[in-house]
C-alpha cells in the first residue's frame, strides 16, 4: 500500500489535487496534514495559546474530515494530524513514521504569500502575479505620497 503525506489548508483545493493523483484501483494511505491559516499577532491578546491550539486542531479535523469521506468509499485509508511548527520538521518526522511516504504539496497557493517549502533543499518559487501586486502597490503608494 503506498502512502502518501499531503499538505492542505483548502478541502475543496486539496479534493481536486487528490483525485488525480490517488489511482481508484489502487488503495492508498494517506496522511492529511492540516495547516490551519494563522491567525494575526494581535490574536494573542484576546485568546490564550491552549484555545489557538484547540482551534486550530479543530478547524483541521473539519477540512481533513471533508476529504475523507470523499475518497473513503473507494478504499483509503486516511490518518489526520495538525501542522504545529516549521513544515520541514513536520515532514521529518512523519517520514520517521512512515517510512517511503511520498510528500504532496495540496495547499491552494496565495496571491501575495510565498508557500513555506517542505522539505529541506526545496527551491521556493516566487510567484510572478505576487511580484506583480507587489510593484502596484509600491508605485501606488508612492504616487499617493508625491501627489
């Protein structure tokens, strides 16, 4: 049985890079790490780091359990856990775990975030369009301040 570990943070995103990569004939086990959106800076001072916590382990079971019960009929197994911490060390130690598991990126990209490589030596690739929004807003901002 392959095993695959895949990074999600969008069940519906997550679902369509799935359907093509998981074969119906062949059942996989599946590792859905959730990677809740964090939450801002200010945060902190309205709810303690145990809530963050429970939120986030929440939220997670919420968008892995969505794509569980799509693809559980066809025979897949599925484990869920919570991204807490740097990506490259979550893969190291789920790769601990479960020896030969194949790593999935199936997070939906941001427009103006750089995604967080997960695995050591990944080349991160700058978007051009966050590049782009980048420079429309420099040069607005500027064109405010002169004007």
């Amino acid at each position: 049985m392959e095993t695959l570990i895949v990074y999600i943070n969008d069940s519906e995103y997550a679902s369509n890079q799935l359907a093509s990569m998981i074969k119906a004939y062949q059942p996989t086990k599946c590792v859905l790490v959730g990677c809740p959106p964090r939450l801002n800076r200010h945060i902190s001072r309205w709810i303690s780091g145990g809530a963050r916590k429970k939120w986030q382990t929440q939220w997670s079971e919420t968008t892995c359990s969505e794509i569980s019960k799509a693809f559980a009929s066809v025979g897949h197994q599925f484990v869920h856990r919570v991204a807490f911490g740097p990506l490259i060390n979550v893969t190291k130690q789920l790769q601990g775990e479960f020896l030969g598991a194949r790593v999935l990126d199936a997070r939906r990209p941001k427009l103006t975030q750089t995604a967080e490589p997960l695995v050591e030596g990944q080349k991160i690739q700058s978007d051009p369009s966050s590049t782009a929004m980048g420079i429309a807003a420099t040069t607005a901002f500027f064109a405010l301040a002169f004007d």
